[in-house]
C-alpha cells in the first residue's frame, strides 16, 4: 500500500515534465503574441517588451529558464495585468475557484447519493422513478440556465439570497447549488446502478443470513458497493467542476480564476496561461491519486500492483 | 470482462443473450436491439422528440424566411424586444429580430456541431484504442499512457486554449470539442479488444497473413461498434452542452450568427425585463437534451439487457 503510493508519487514527475512541455509547446506554438492583440506598438517599444519577458531568446532556452523558475514556485509574470505575477492572481482566484467546486461537491454527494440509494432501494416504485426522472432532468439542465432561473427564485422573488458577488458565506449557495446539480444527477444514477449490482452478491445474502438488520445492511453494505463507481467518476467530476466554475463565476459574477483563464488565453497572456493549467493539471494528477487509493479501501478485492 | 475497471456506467458489453438466442436464425445484435428499443416507449417518444426538433431546425428557418421573410440577421429597432405574439410566436429579441428564427438556427449549430464532435471523437476514440490494444506491449502502455495524462488535463480549459489558437469558427468549435473528447471512447474499445484479440478468428486471420490493419478495421473494430454507438449517443448530447458552454462564453459562433448558448447567455442578462429571450432557448435547449439523454439510454439499455432492471 505504502509502495504503491510511493511508486504512483514518483510516476508524477515524468508525467508533470510531460505536461509543462505539452502545454508549453501548446501556448508557445499559437499564432499571435501577448503584445499583438493591443494597439500598433512601435517596434522598438515591442523589442523592448520582449526583452523584457525574455520572449527574444530562443524557444528551449525560455522552456529551461520556466522550468526552473517553476522548481523555485515562481510562475512568472502576466503580461496582461503587468502589475501583478501570476502568483498573485493565482492565489486571489484559486481559493474562491476551491471554494465554489468545495461547496458544488459537497451538494452534488448529499443530493446524489440520497436520490440513489431512495432509487435502489425502494426499486420499481414510484419513488424510484420520480428519483431517477428528477436526475435524469437535471442532467439535461445546464448551469447556465439553471442559474438565472435559481437567482430569478431564490434572490428576486424569494429575497433569500444575494443573486451575485462575493463575500460572506449566504454568497456561495446558489452558485454552488448551480454548480453541483448536474452532477447529483450522474451521482444518482451511478450510485443506484452500483447498489443494484451488488444487492443479489453474496456478501449480501450472507449479511442476511446472520440476522443483520436491513438498515445495516444497506448503510455498511450495499452503500460501499454503490460507491464504487462513484468513487471513480469522482476524479473526472471534480476535475469539471474546478474548470465547470468558469461559466457559473461568469453569471454570479465571483472573482475566481475563470474569468482570468478566457481573457489570458485570448490576450496569448503566456505565463498566466501555463500556470493556470499546470496548477489545474497537477491538482487533478493528486486527487486521480487520491481516488484510487480511495477505491482500494471501498473494495478490498482490489490489490495494488 | 477487462473493461469492466474503466468505467462502470458506459461499460455496456455484448449480450450473452445472444448466444441464448442462437436457435432463432437471422436475429442480429442490431436487430434484436432494435427490437427491444422500439419496445422502450419513452426513448421511442425521445426519439420523436428529436426528429421533430432536427426536422424544424433543418427547414424551420428557411420556411419561416419564406413565410414571413424573418431572417437571423436583420435588424429592426422598432420591433425591439416584443413578448410573443401571433406574427413572433417566441417574441423578438432587442435588435427586433425573430426569436423562433434564431433559436432554430441556433438549433441547427447546436446539433450539427454536437454531432459531428461526436464523430470526431468516436472515429479517432476507436482507431485509438484498437491500435493501442491490437499493438499491446509497450506501445500499448505509451499510447494509454498518453491518455490517461490527457485525462488528468482540465478538459475545458483545453478546448478554450484550442479554440483561441485556432480561431473561432463554427469548423473548428467541432474539430477541438472532438479532438479531445475521445479518451473515453479510447479506453472502452482498448478495453473491448483486449478480449476480442485472444479469440479463434482474429488467430485465424493472423495465419491467414492478413495485414494487422486489415485485422484491426474488418475484424477487431467491427465488434466493439455496439459500446462505441452507446458512447456516441451519450456523447452528443454532452457535446451539445460543451458547444453551449463555449458560446456561453463568447468563445463559440460569432455573432450575428446565433446559437443556443450565445442566446441563453443574452437572455440570461436580460430575463427579468424580458422573460421570454431566456425561456425559449433555454427550453429548447434543455427539452434537446433531456430527449438525447434519453434515447441514448434507451439505446445502452437495448444494446446491453444486463444494464436493464
């Protein structure tokens, strides 16, 4: 267990070389420059700008030169807001960005998981197909208009909650119910699913047999089952709920990292660009990581090569 | 079954039913899954639904322009912004501009790029996998490798990288939605031929002499069609939304060209003094959706009775 962990920590480091440089080749390799979206600049004012971000050596130079900056933590400066490093933004945005994905998750497992034991456990009633239609609705619901009909609810005619912004803690619902439902939705679904496999398997005829109770039968039992496929859908779910945030800061106008993707991908701002992915890219590798050691408890069938 | 590990809920595999079915001659897989779809009342009502919605998006907007001789484009200040009426069944928008045209037109964007994305993924999903699994050893490992890094990258972020360097045309929204929206449909198929390679017509074909490619496109593609169609069905209606999401963001079909996010985004801002600019496209939107989601259940549900309960 403590091998397989080290041996997939160690596994990181070449996949994370490969990544800076994909992404690096990817950003560097694009028609344009930071300084062409702006107004004409003279020549020599752009040689000077060049010099300055070093964008006048050449490419494999530059490609060391971040590297080992990276090593140090220092992921540049940004063109764009040149007043500011990409730290700086970074450590502004990332939080509230966490945030948001935090709560979204939090909702879319209390929702989900609830809706799909209700499913699998009173399976074929009218529950479960109310269960299932709700999640199957909310799949087909995006965020995008799911948000202004929730602030047009909650926030203009209920007067429950602010409609935008962001500061104290009633801030963060509804962008974060916004951000989770379509996800409970999956979560339902595949945790009934997962239930239903394992309700004929032995181990649960077994857990009968002895006199267990049904309650406890379905909450120490069948539940681990459900979750499993959960678990595994976790990593690619919270990986587009981190990046999913993008449009719901957009309409509930929260200061995360989103909004500062979009405007640096489009003004070829190059070192924000990079470390936003690259921080995006390491954080998912870390909690694939997690996940999978997480499944290993769920199922003790599993054993760690 | 090896796929198994990958991904429970899109792991559909070929039903042992068929081979109890082996008494009743002439009865294909695709047959017999058809069968058993039209039986599925509400996919079938879902797939009507889709019919109706890809037959108006296809003619609506040129009936219409013959009709009444709305366009998606021309501006009339003086028509701004009118609820629905007889002459504008979804109101105008606040240009004056024919909703019901827009958001069919925006329909049309909509479903061509989810499907073609769809395709892009599908095809290069497939070849992908095979090869990888077909090759095995370690051009198998570097090739899914490969993908389980690209996996690790935030999808989204990707495809707005993708779209700024290449521009923001219609052709292209499609071409990067599908271009990294393969992995899963990669890692299925990879699943899938792992088995399928080990069986007695693949060692068959192989002391035949017949060419691995031929191998992999006559024989080991063929077989893993029925997860692929399961993948590709769900794969639409998500693509549909990536679009949505990418011209939410000003990022997809440049106005005045409308589409379903571009518009949703423009009734977002404006709904509480102009309701019915949200309701529509939304609507639409979400019925487009909930119809896909559905028929592509009916369709795993058909291909694969395990998945049935």
């Amino acid at each position: 267990m403590k091998a397989y962990v080290i041996r997939r920590l160690l596994e990181l480091i070449p996949t994370a070389l490969i990544i800076v440089l994909g992404s690096f080749a990817l950003v560097r390799l694009a028609p344009g420059s930071p300084f062409s979206s702006e107004k004409e600049i003279p020549p020599e004012i752009r040689r000077q700008l060049d010099a300055k971000y070093g964008f006048d050596r050449p490419l494999p130079e530059q490609f060391i030169r971040y590297v080992g900056n990276l090593l140090r933590g220092d992921l540049g400066p940004s063109t764009k807001y040149p007043q500011r490093s990409v730290n700086e933004i970074i450590a502004d945005g990332f939080p509230v960005s966490l945030t948001l994905a935090g709560v979204a998750l939090v909702w879319s497992l209390l929702l989900g998981i609830t809706a799909g034991i209700i499913g699998a456990v009173r399976q074929n009633t009218a529950w479960d197909h109310a269960a299932m239609a709700a999640a199957l609705v909310g799949i087909s619901i995006p965020s995008f208009v799911l948000g202004p009909l929730l602030v047009l609810l909650f926030a203009l005619r209920l007067h429950l909650l602010p409609p935008a912004g962001w500061g104290d803690l009633r801030h963060v619902f509804l962008p974060g119910l916004t951000l989770g439902t379509i996800y409970a939705a999956s979560i339902a679904r595949l945790t009934r699913g997962g239930m239903l496999e394992v309700v004929r398997s032995d181990f649960i005829r077994t857990a009968r047999a002895k006199g267990l109770s049904e309650r406890l039968i379905i909450w120490r039992h069948m539940l681990k089952g459900g979750l499993l496929p959960v678990v595994s859908y976790l990593g690619p779910a919270i990986a587009s709920m981190l990046t999913g945030s993008v449009v719901v800061e957009k309409i509930f106008n929260v200061p995360g990292i989103g909004p500062y993707f979009v405007d640096a991908a489009f003004n070829r701002d190059y070192f924000l660009v990079m470390g936003i992915v690259l921080l995006y890219a390491f954080f998912l590798l870390l909690l694939n990581l997690v996940v999978d050691v997480i499944y290993g408890f769920l199922d003790p069938r599993i054993e760690y090569p | 079954m090896t796929s198994t590990r990958t991904n429970p809920r899109t792991n559909p595999s070929l039903p042992p039913a068929a081979a109890g079915n082996r008494l009743v001659a002439g009865t294909s897989l695709w047959h017999d899954a058809f069968k058993r779809l039209q039986k599925n009342r509400l996919a079938l009502a879902s797939g009507i639904v889709i019919l109706v919605l890809v037959a108006s998006c296809l003619i609506g907007p040129n009936l219409i322009a013959a009709i009444w001789g709305y366009d998606y484009e021309t501006q009339d200040l003086a028509l701004g912004a009118r609820p629905p009426s007889w002459s504008h069944p979804f109101g105008t928008d606040f240009y004056g501009r024919d909703l019901l045209t827009r958001v069919l037109y925006g329909g049309r964007v909509s479903l061509s790029v989810g499907l073609l994305a769809a395709v892009v993924a599908a095809t290069i999903g497939t070849v992908y996998g095979a090869v990888s699994s077909y090759a095995g050893g370690v051009v198998d490992s570097v090739m899914m490798r490969a993908v389980d890094i690209l996996y690790a990258l935030p999808y989204m972020f990707l495809v707005i990288i993708l779209v700024t360097i290449l521009g923001k045309s219609l052709l292209l929204v499609f071409l990067a939605l599908g271009a990294v929206g393969w992995l899963l449909t990669a890692r299925i198929v990879r699943g899938q031929v792992m088995s399928l390679k080990e069986q007695d017509f693949v060692a068959a074909a192989r002391s035949l002499g017949t060419p691995a490619r031929d191998i992999i496109f006559r024989h080991l593609i063929p077989n893993t069609l029925g997860p692929v169609v399961v993948t590709f069905t769900l794969t639409v209606p998500a693509m549909i939304l990536q679009e949505a999401f990418l011209s939410f963001l000003g990022l997809g079909v440049q106005a005045p060209r409308p589409s379903l996010g571009a518009l949703i985004n423009d009734g977002a801002n404006q709904m509480l003094v102009f309701w019915w600019t949200l309701a529509f496209p939304g609507g639409v939107m979400a019925v487009m959706l909930f119809a896909l989601n559905f028929l592509g259940d009916g369709v795993r549900d058909a291909l694969d009775p395990r998945m049935r309960r």
